[in-house]
C-alpha cells in the first residue's frame, strides 16, 4: 500500500515569546505558498480601503477645520440671498449676494456672534509694479474681521486694520507667491503696487492658500472701502458683490444666531419699500454650504445617505469576494488544523494563529491601501477637487497633511476588513477545532 506523506506547517509547540514570531512565519509562509490567492486579498483589501480613503480626504478637505479656515465647525455662512415684493406669494424672486449695505445691516451688528466678516467673491485683478513686472491675480474685497474669522499665516507685515477699512486707505494684503512673482521675495511690507492701475501699499504678506480653502482663498486681499464693492450693488441697493461668514462662539450658539440674524432681516425689511430680503434657509453650517446652489437648498440628509451607501458598497461588496477566497483557502488547511490537534494544540491556539494570519494579512493591505489613497490623491487632484467654482481661479488646489490625515475613518475601514477576513476564516477554523481528530484531518469540515 502506498504510503501518503504531508508536510505541515503549524508550529507544534508555543511559548509566549516564540509563538508570535512563529506565527508570523507561518503567516508569511501561506503568503508564498499561494501567492496569487494572497495577493488578490490584499489587493482587494487594500483597493477598498484606499477607495473609501479617497472619498473621505475629498470630503474632508471641504468640510474640516484646515488651515486657514480652522473655525470651519463654528462658522455659519451666507453666501447669498434673494427678494421679493412685500406680500408676492407667486413664488417670483431675484437671487444673487448681498450688498455692502445689507450686509451691515443684517449681519455686521449680530451681537451673538464673536465676528462676522463680508468679503466678496475672487474677481481677476491685473497685479503690477509702477515699471517691471506685472501679472493676473484672484482679489478678495473684505474687511478687518475677516483676519480674525480666518486664521491665516503671516510671513511679514500685518492685515489692515478697522481704521484703515473706514478711512479707505489702499492697503492689500498679498499671498507669498504675488511676492515672489513680483519682487522675488517675501519680505515687502510696506512696498507698493499697482491694482488695475491704482496704487495700493503692501502691508502683509501670507502663506499661500489653497482653492480648496473656498472661502479665505485669494491672491490679493483689499478693504472693500478702497474697492469698488459698496458702489457695485443693485435690486433696490439690496443685492451686491458681497457674502457673510458668520464665527459664533461655540456651535451651541447656532440656534440664538440664527434667530437674531431673523430678527435684523425683518428690521431690514421694514425699512425697506415695496421689497423684501429672504435667506432661504441660511445661515447655513459648512456642510450645507459646501452643497448649497444659489436658490436651491441642499437635500443634507440625501447628501449623507448617499455617501453612506457608496462606503459600505465599497466595502461589502469586495469584503464578500474576499470572504469566499479566504475561506476556500481555510478548508484547504483542515488537515493541517486536524494534525496540530493530534498533537496538543488547543483550540485558542488554533483561533490565535488564525487571528495573526489576517492581522498581517491585513495590516499589508491597510498600508499599501492608505498608500494608494494619498497617490491617488495627488495624481488624480485636478479629477477630484476641480469644478466650475474654480475653475477660472489662478491658484492650486494644493492638500495639507492634516487635510490628507483622517485616522479615523482609516482604522474604521481597516477594523471592518480585518473584521470580514476574521469571520471568513474564523468560522471554519473555529469548526475544525471542535471536530474530530480524523474528520479534520481528512477534511470533513
């Protein structure tokens, strides 16, 4: 009779220290023994996890407190408004940003608030010295309190001040890269350029910003006093350039700003003719801002709902692929489960060297995963964070490391493969540790 022989290769006896390293070879040696298997799991793995990452970095980046806009959690946002004739019950209105006036009115004296800026939207601007070199930027119109909203890093000089707003002094605030282009340095507080052909004296001098920061981004940063933003209004003086970002103290404070910012709509209004401002909605929070179009208020829960479901299809669908391979790979291992247990292995032995298995397992696809996802972050950035919003914009759409670091949500998504791969050879691993010596050895699971 032909004699049967096999080769096995669970360590057979375990001490505390030993049994680890022992394990990890084990683990490491299934790696190479099937090695198209293996690395379709950790591919799998890996591809889910960075599939989820990149979703998560692109949402992150809009919505969490980064640089310069760090009170993003506590700041409340109106980006725009519309009006109507008093009493119109049609439905008819006009919709745009607010004027200087009505931003004064109905936001500048919230006294709820621990600021309140209006700054218009990036607008082109011709950037130049009085004789060399010259070039196009993005301008912001705003005013003091924008400096304390936003939390931006200064490289030499200061903001312009309260005083210089109400007595319109040309002041402008310019980003490191305006510098560099035009004196070939940082450090030119005090020098002075010209805006579309105006004078304007340098007195700060920032970081640049990205365009994700949609809110602070801009090249070049003026009072809207020496601007043009309070002449540039229309609707009844109601309508304008301008958009309010709102810091209250703590989120707690949402409900008494919001009630407050009604409060001064309807003194606004009673001051008014023939029309009427309404704000459909706002102030909004971050959230519902980044999802806002003009007139039309954002579905926030369906926003949420589907961003829930496209994580977990990511996740479920490849995990149950996953989930199959590695337990066709456990039952091929029953013989070897039934042959350490001839020799005295327990079952929380067996259940811990299958443990370990999938925890290196895993641990390779997370890494490689959380490594796909910041490549693919990069290489497809103008993919994932271009749109029409700034799309005509001189700036880049540059990621920060705390904007590309989300360890939340990685060990969330890491915990769940891990949790799959767990059950998937878990499962059997766990019947072949309760069943006969021989039906194990022979399989029988």
């Amino acid at each position: 009779m032909k004699k049967t022989s096999h080769t096995f290769h669970f360590p057979l006896s375990l001490g505390e220290g030993s049994g680890v390293r022992l394990y990890f070879q084990q683990a490491l040696y299934h790696l190479r023994e099937n090695p198209v298997i293996s690395w379709i799991s950790v591919l799998g793995t890996a591809l889910s996890i960075c599939m989820i990452m990149v979703i998560v970095i692109t949402l992150r980046v809009r919505i969490a407190d980064c640089e310069p806009e760090v009170n993003r959690s506590r700041s409340l946002y109106v980006p725009n408004m519309s009006y109507r004739a008093k009493g119109d019950t049609s439905g008819s209105s006009a919709n745009s940003s607010m004027s200087v006036q009505t931003g004064r009115e109905c936001f500048k004296t919230l006294t709820t608030a621990e600021a309140v800026t209006l700054a218009s939207n990036p607008g082109k601007v011709r950037v130049s010295l009085p004789a060399g070199a010259k070039m196009t930027a993005d301008m912001v119109q705003t005013d003091e309190a924008f400096w304390q909203v936003f939390s931006f890093r200064f490289l030499d000089g200061k903001p312009f001040t309260a005083a210089d707003l109400s007595s319109g002094l040309p002041r402008a605030v310019i980003a490191a890269s305006v510098a560099r282009r035009l004196f070939g340095r940082t450090d030119v507080s005090g020098q002075h350029i010209e805006l579309n052909h105006v004078d304007f004296q340098v007195c700060g001098v920032v970081a640049d910003v990205s365009m994700l920061a949609t809110d602070a981004y801009a090249q070049v940063w003026i009072s809207y006093t020496a601007g043009d933003a309070e002449a540039n209004s229309w609707g009844y003086n109601l309508m304008g350039p301008m958009r309010a970002v709102i810091l209250a103290r703590s989120r707690a404070d949402f409900p008494a700003v919001r009630e407050e910012c009604e409060r001064l709509r309807q003194k606004y209004n009673d001051a008014q003719e023939g029309v009427e401002v309404f704000y459909r909605g706002q102030p909004d929070t971050q959230f519902t801002h980044l999802y806002r179009s003009w007139s039309q208020e954002p579905d926030v829960q369906g926003v949420v709902l589907r961003y829930v479901a496209v994580m977990l299809i990511l996740l479920i669908v490849p995990a149950i692929n996953l989930s199959s391979m590695t337990l066709s790979r456990m039952r091929k291992r029953m013989a070897e489960i039934g042959v350490r247990k001839a020799f005295g292995a327990t079952a929380n032995e067996l259940m811990r060297q299958v443990f370990l298995e999938n925890l290196l397992l895993t641990c390779l696809a997370g890494l490689l995963g959380l490594l796909l996802s910041y490549a693919a972050t990069f290489v497809l950035n103008g993919f994932l964070f271009g749109n029409s919003a700034n799309a005509y914009l001189s700036g880049e759409t540059s990621l920060t490391a705390g904007e590309l670091l989300s360890p939340w949500i990685f060990l969330a998504a890491f915990g769940f493969c891990l949790l799959m791969n767990l059950l998937s050879a878990g499962i059997p691993a766990w019947r072949a540790s309760r069943m006969n010596i021989v039906e194990a050895i022979n399989g029988k699971a």
